[in-house]
C-alpha cells in the first residue's frame, strides 16, 4: 500500500483543467461563432495570464465587481482587438452544462488524504459560482479551500500562494505540489518556491504526481 512521502507533504489542486474539463472548451465554441482564434478570444475575455491587474476578468476573479457587468466591461475591450461581441459571451462561457467533473481526481484527492497528505483546492473563481463549485468539489475532501473571489486575491498573485500555505499549516512550500493547467498560474507558485506539476492531461498529471510522491 501506498504511503505518504517524506518530503511532500500537501498537495494543492486547481479547479478548472484539472477537477473539471478546461474553460477553453467553451472559450473556443465562442471563438468559433466569432470567426476568431481561442488565443485571442481568451486573451480579450480573461487578461494576461502571468499577471494580475485591472482586466475586468481579474477584477471579477477577486470579488471587486459583479458578473451581472462583465459583459458590459468586456465589449470595449473586444471591439478594440477586432471582435464584434454579440452580447451573450459572458452568459455562453458561465452557461451551465459547459463542463464535466474528474471524478477520479475528486478520487484520488481522497485517495491522498487516506495516506497522509494535505489536499487544498485553489481556485480562480467567482462569487456567483460558488454554490456550484462546492456542489462540484465538497469542501470537506480538502484541508484548505481557497477561492480567490472570497480572498480578494488570486493567481498568478503571490499573496494567495502564501494564503494557502498558511492554511495549510506549511513553512517551506517546497513541501507542496501544485497542480494547475496555466502556464501563468505555475510561473506564480514556482516563484513562491512551490513544486508544480503543468496539467494538460490529469490522468498523466495523476500518474507524474505519484512519481513525484516516490509512489
């Protein structure tokens, strides 16, 4: 049977592209009814991806505006780079249904837990989403569970980073792993010296993570 690793000791999970399928799914349904790129769509709707500043996007993941005027925020923004927002965007990329959960990364989170580990969710999200997200990941399979709409910071930022840690009880965060499927976000752990596992599949995520863990 599998036991906890000396070295490691919390591993940290990310909400979207690794529990459930990647928002660019959506983004790119969306891009493809505006004649546009993924990449380009993404950057307009969601702000640079290794910083974090006043992009509507940004401001929305840290809890200073509402949903109901991310629409509104976005459409100067899209109509400087060339796109024709239809006025639904907002409403196509939150639509509900646009996702599926991993249930066996929920699984092995518990699975985690069982051998010893600590296990905290850390997320980009929104106060509107929340209800879903812990219909979705229950708070109770992890140690910390950190939403950036109700901390007032999120990732890349590093403030939230040492949030997690803290909560997790960590002094060197070379004792977590972080799973995130952002180049952005990775690049933000990795600065607050965070080991980081880059999710472009979660079950080769799975399977990287349980080396790293010597399983």
């Amino acid at each position: 049977m599998a036991t906890q690793s000396p070295e490691i000791s919390a591993v940290i999970f990310d909400f979207g592209g690794v529990i459930i399928t990647p928002i660019t799914r959506q983004i790119g349904m969306i891009a493809e009814g505006l004649g546009c790129s993924t990449a380009d769509l993404h950057h307009v709707m969601m702000g640079p991806q290794f910083e974090s500043g006043d992009h509507p996007w940004h401001r929305l993941e840290r809890g200073e505006i509402g949903m109901e005027v991310l629409q509104e925020l976005l459409e100067p923004i899209a109509a400087a780079a060339g796109m024709n927002f239809r006025g639904d965007e907002v409403e196509k990329i939150l639509a509900p249904g646009m996702y599926e959960v991993n249930h066996f990364v929920l699984e092995k989170i518990g699975e985690l837990r069982g051998r010893g580990y600590k296990t905290a969710l850390l997320s980009n999200s929104i106060r509107e989403f929340r209800p879903k997200l812990e219909e979705d990941v229950p708070p109770r399979l992890f140690d910390a569970y950190i939403d950036s709409s109700h901390v007032g910071m999120r990732k890349p930022e590093p403030e939230i980073f040492h949030r997690t840690l803290r909560e997790l009880a960590l002094d060197d965060p070379s004792h977590a792993i972080f799973l995130d499927d952002f180049a952005g976000n990775l690049a933000g752990a990795q600065a607050v010296g965070l080991r980081t596992i880059h999710v472009k599949n979660p079950h080769d995520a799975l399977e990287e993570l349980e080396v790293l863990l010597g399983g």
